[in-house]
C-alpha cells in the first residue's frame, strides 16, 4: 500500500531515485514508526511522514517522522551520533551521544537574576538518556552533562558560571543550535542540541541576548519542568527542580545575533 510520505530532494539525491521509489510506493517504509522528532507513534498509511536521513562519515541511517514535526531533509551528525540514532531508531535505549534533535526539547525564557533579565534555554529530554554500555537501566542526562561541566543549581537565582568551549547560535533573531567543543576538545565546534527548523525567540529574549552577549542554559531530566505556558510558571519549574536537586546550568557565551 502507498505510503503518505514526503521524500526532499536532498533526501532522494542522498539515497537514490530507486530506493526513494520504492519508499513511496511502500515497498521498504514502515507502516507504522516512532516520531524521530517528537518520540511519539506515527503511521505512514494514514497520516502524512517524513523521510529523514541522518548522514554520518561512513554511514547514514534512514528514519521517519510527522511531517507536522519536521520536514524531509538530509541531517549531518558524526558517527558517533549515528551510532546514537541507530540505537534510538532500533528501539533501543538512547546513549549520551544520540543525535540531540531527536531527544532535547528546548524552551526558552527571561529569568530575572540579580535585578536583570537574563535569556535562558531550559533543555529536557523527552526520554531518559542512558550511558553507552549501561543497558539503559538508568537516566544518566544529568551525571553525563556535570561531566561536561554543567554545575548542579541549588539557587536559580545565582548566575551560573561561564562552560568553556560551549555557546549558542542564534541568526537572524532565530536560534539554531547549542554547540559543544569538536571530539578531544580541539577542532571546530560540533552541535549538541540543533534546531530542525529554525526556533523563534521573543524581542526581549533577544534584545537581552545581545544585551549580556550570554544565554544560562538549564538542564533537567524528562518529566521535571514541562511545557510551561509562562514564564512565571517556568521560574517556579525550575525552582523546584533545584530543590528536588535535579537541575544543572551553564552560561554560554551568545554566537551570531
């Protein structure tokens, strides 16, 4: 049965016109699949998907997602993170290094520290991140982001210290990525967290961002802060997740404007 999918361009370019054929016409795509963006069920016989390639140095995987989640397109990860999104796409649990844009959800806000906005990222995963080797037994999202360095918070309103190597990349008053230093802290920067479309930011969000040239980056493990429809309400998110001692922050200095 044909399949209600949506094979890019680039897609097709990357994978063929035969195989991109035979996706559309349901010969080798999934009737039903998890989201690659959301996590959550999908089915490409009843509701329009997206093929979407993730490209590695030796390999690529191909993965499905709602088209109302994210368009088809072509996604450059290291192979490192391919290793990731095969473990994530094969139902596996996720390791620390699966691809980000798949796991991380990002909200973002104005949290008053000292008597000032500040622009903030609040990242939660929308599953459990496991370590490589661990069986996934355990969400370590946290342990894994303090060895990075991240500081855990007991006061959100303290300012965080400033993560060497890391920053956030926003262009034309879009943001598009969180970025970590390249594999053995040399090299050029690599994503940890990108956008699969560019994410609008509020004027004040932005206005303080090019005001303090830093965005405080708070981390907490799935299910602590949620979607919060203000950011009243996101404080009081936050502020609890740090006396329940499951938040760990950042500042990254701002990249672009």
């Amino acid at each position: 049965m044909p399949r209600m999918l949506d094979v890019s361009e680039d897609v097709r370019a990357e994978i063929g016109d035969e195989e991109a054929d035979r996706l559309l016409a349901g010969e080798n795509a999934p009737g039903s699949y998890d989201c690659t963006s959301c996590r959550t069920p999908g089915d490409s016989e009843h509701e329009a998907t997206s093929t979407v390639l993730f490209v590695g140095e030796e390999t690529a995987v191909l993965a499905f997602a709602h088209a109302s989640c994210i368009p088809s397109q072509v996604v450059q990860v290291s192979e490192e993170q391919l290793q990731g999104a095969v473990r994530s796409i094969t139902g596996d649990e996720f390791g620390g290094a699966a691809p980000e844009q798949a796991v991380l959800g990002i909200t973002s806000g104005l949290i008053l520290i000292e008597g000032a906005l500040h622009p903030a990222l609040v990242v939660e995963p929308t599953a459990p991140i496991a370590r490589p080797g661990s069986g996934g037994t355990t969400d370590e999202f946290l342990p894994l982001l303090i060895e990075q360095g991240f500081v855990p918070v007991t006061d959100v309103g303290r300012m965080p210290s400033v993560l060497s190597g890391w920053s956030v990349l926003l262009a034309m008053g879009q943001l598009h990525a969180i970025l970590q230093p390249g594999t053995g802290g040399g090299g050029s920067p690599v994503s940890w967290w990108q956008a699969h479309q560019p994410l609008q930011v509020t004027e004040g969000w932005r206005a303080a961002a090019n005001r303090t040239q830093r965005v405080l980056v708070f981390a907490a493990p799935v299910g602590s802060i949620g979607q919060q429809p203000r950011e009243d309400l996101l404080r009081d998110a936050l502020e609890k997740a740090a006396s329940d001692g499951t938040l760990v922050s950042a500042a990254m200095p701002l990249a672009g404007t």
